[in-house]
C-alpha cells in the first residue's frame, strides 16, 4: 500500500461546534462542508480534518484517547493567543526532554489538541531518534 494522504474523521454530533473551533482558532479552511460532514485543511496542501454527523447505525466518537498534535513555528505565540482567547489550557507550557516545548487544549468533542514547537532533545532521548 502507497497511500498518498492521511486523515482523521470524527463521527459525532457536534459537527458546528469543532467546525467553528478550527477554523476560528486554528485557521482551518473549510474544503468541503455539506452541513453535516464537514473537510477541513490545515494550510495550502496541508493536513485535514473531518467531523461527520452519524448516518444510519454508526457509533459516535466517545471523546476518549485521542491527541491531535500541531507542530508550529512558534508554540509561545500560539500559547499566548489561546489564552487571550479565553481558552483553558489542558496542559501547561512547558519545555519536554524529547524534543519539543509544547502545551495542550481542549476541542469541543474531547480531543486533546498538542500545540508544539521541536527542541533540542535532551541526551537521555536523542538516541531514539531514527535516521
């Protein structure tokens, strides 16, 4: 198998609540939305998202055991626009010794969304890096 793009669709009923929520504070465009399935990309040719309404007898998604990660430029200015958006942070800021300073929030289904920016990783963890 070549798959040539990956994504994740997330079947639930609050379709306009994580529809608003990305692209009003991730800068998602919308690329399809025929009100209860909704395409978003993240950037031109970028990584996508989608949210689904269920149809006939399928299971919602439970919130449960999902980290959505978003590597950014830089993870101090997205950290200080979400709180002064109002945002509740999951997780604090915070340098990591693996290789990232990063924080997490919230999306309106249960998901937590990992904002990070790469750091120099510590040499406890630089030997687990692959190539």
């Amino acid at each position: 198998m070549k798959p040539t793009e990956l994504s994740t669709c997330f079947c639930t009923n609050d379709v306009d609540s994580c529809r608003e929520f990305y692209t009003k504070y991730f800068a998602a465009k919308i690329i399809f939305d025929c009100g209860w399935y909704v395409n978003l990309s993240f950037g031109e040719d970028g990584p996508t998202i989608q949210f689904m309404q269920p149809q006939e007898d399928m299971q919602t998604y439970d919130g449960t055991g999902i980290t959505l990660n978003f590597k950014v430029e830089n993870v101090d200015a997205e950290h200080n626009r979400l709180i002064d958006a109002g945002f509740q942070i999951a997780m604090p800021l915070e340098d990591h010794p693996w290789g990232d300073r990063g924080f997490s929030v919230i999306d309106p289904i249960g998901n937590s969304v990992y904002i990070y920016s790469d750091r120099e990783p510590t040499e406890e963890f630089k030997q687990y890096y692959k190539g």
